[in-house]
C-alpha cells in the first residue's frame, strides 16, 4: 500500500471541481462530501508545517 500525500489529495480536490464544473446537472453530493474531507486534511497538514 503506498501513503498518501498532500499532492495526492490537492489533485483529487482538482479533479472533483472540474468534474462537477463540467457537469453541474448531475448530483454531486458525495463528491461534495469527498471535497469537504480533502479540504480539511489539506487545511489541517499545511498548519502543521
């Protein structure tokens, strides 16, 4: 198993905004949930540099 890093989660919060973007008629509630979450561990790892 490899870790996950912080690029990790920057490209998947990338991702998921440019889907839902391109998409916007679908129902992106789990994505939003998955965007919420990326975005606190993102938060929380750059206050502990």
């Amino acid at each position: 198993m490899q870790a996950v890093t912080e690029g990790n989660r920057r490209k998947e919060i990338r991702v998921l905004l440019h889907r839902i973007q391109t998409h916007p008629e679908r129902d992106w509630s789990a994505a939003r949930r998955r965007l919420a979450t990326l975005t606190r561990l993102v938060a929380v790892a750059a206050r502990g540099r």
